[in-house]
C-alpha cells in the first residue's frame, strides 16, 4: 500500500509539460519516463533552483525524480531543502521519513513522521504518518 501511494506521489514530479494532463494520464506518463528522460528533467529542475532558489515546490519535484531513480542520497537533500524553506511542507517530510527509514535512520525517521503528522492536512498523510510513528516506535 505504502508503495502504491508513493508511485501515486512521484505523479507530482511530472514535468510541467504533462501538467495538464488529467491525474491518471499524468501517473502514466510518469511510469513510463525513461532514465534518461528523467535525467533530462533532474537537469532542468537543477537549473531552475539555481535560478529560484527559493522556489520549494520545486525542489519537491526534484526529490520526487529523484527518488524515481532511486538516488536517495539527491532525493533527501531536494526534501531536506524544501523543509528548510518551509517546515511545515508535510510531503516533505513525508518523503523524508520513507528514505530515512529505508536508511536505517531511526530517530530522524521519527522526526520526519512526527512532522509530517503535525502538518498534514489530507488524512491519508496522516494515516500513514501514523502506521510509520507506531512501527517505529515499536521496534
């Protein structure tokens, strides 16, 4: 399920051009970009910080790439840039608590999920904050 949802998040990584593309259509042509493809919009999304630095929606997309690739080193540092410029980014977080925990990170991951949960609007981020707080406080 977890995972389910994270595909359904790295949705809000499709570049701008697919945009406005209905949500079905935008999952699907997230699923089916290439590496390379995805290497091209890392660069882009690269420039565009350097350019806005500012910008967090922006370097939530980037995480998102990213972590498409599976770079959680790159992903963790666009999220930890996104919470710097605006701690109260719940996605944020979010993120940061799936790669935290999948680094064996425990008490960030704890940190991440405890902020993802005060900051969450959308309940399913909350649920799931939720589930993740009580695994890892049980272990």
């Amino acid at each position: 399920m977890r995972y389910l949802f994270l595909m359904f998040l790295l949705a809000a990584a499709v570049p701008q051009t697919a945009q406005a593309q209905s949500g079905g259509e935008r999952r699907q042509a997230w699923k089916s970009r290439s590496a390379e493809e995805l290497n091209r919009d890392i660069a882009a999304l690269e420039e565009a910080v350097k350019r806005n630095p500012a910008d967090i929606e922006l370097y939530i997309r980037l995480g998102f790439a990213y972590a498409k690739l599976e770079k959680a080193d790159d992903a963790q540092r666009a999220f930890e840039n996104a919470v710097r410029l605006d701690p109260k980014k719940a996605i944020a977080h979010y993120m940061l608590g799936l790669i935290y925990e999948k680094k064996g990170l425990r008490e960030k991951a704890l940190a991440a999920w405890q902020a993802c949960l005060e900051n969450a609007a959308e309940p399913h981020l909350r649920e799931t904050a939720l589930k993740h707080l009580h695994h890892l406080r049980a272990n």
